[in-house]
C-alpha cells in the first residue's frame, strides 16, 4: 500500500519522491505538473491573475516558488528535512 500512496500524490502527476527533490523554484511546466494541471492552463490561469499560488515576474521569465506549491498541495512536511539541514548550516 505504500508504494501506491507514494506513486500519485492526490492526483498530481508526482511522486512524493519527486516533490521532495524539487528546487527552490519552478518552471512554470514543472509548478503545473505538481499540481496536475497542465502547462498552457497554468499559463492562462497566471496571465489572469488566478494561479493558485504566488508566481515571480523575472522579467521575461515566471517562476514558482516551491514551498507555495508545497504548502497547495498540503505537502510542505516534505520540505521538512531540507529546511532543518538548512538552518543547521546557518
């Protein structure tokens, strides 16, 4: 059974496993796929204002932070273990 609750988390096309090896910040491909929707949908949903989480403006370049994806999906627990090693280093 757990090899199936660590296949799709809720549905979103990812991997506990590959939720916890994302970097700081996301594509806007990859925000979209952690969240099971689709790449031009995220597109249109971000140039509508109705993203569901926070998007940075780099100029010509969107990105997502992760723990906002994260904290959506209910799932910041995963970040967890880094943001302890983290503040160990600090």
């Amino acid at each position: 059974m757990a090899a199936q609750t660590d296949a799709v988390f809720a549905g979103s096309g990812m991997t506990f496993a590959e939720l916890a090896q994302l970097p700081v910040t996301l594509n806007v491909s990859t925000a979209a796929r952690a969240l099971g929707i689709g790449a031009d949908k995220a597109y249109a949903l971000i140039r509508s204002g109705t993203f569901p989480v926070k998007v940075l403006e780099l100029g010509a370049t969107t990105r997502v932070p992760t723990m906002a994806v994260l904290r959506a999906l209910g799932a910041e627990a995963i970040a967890a273990p880094a943001l302890g090693e983290a503040q160990s280093l600090s």
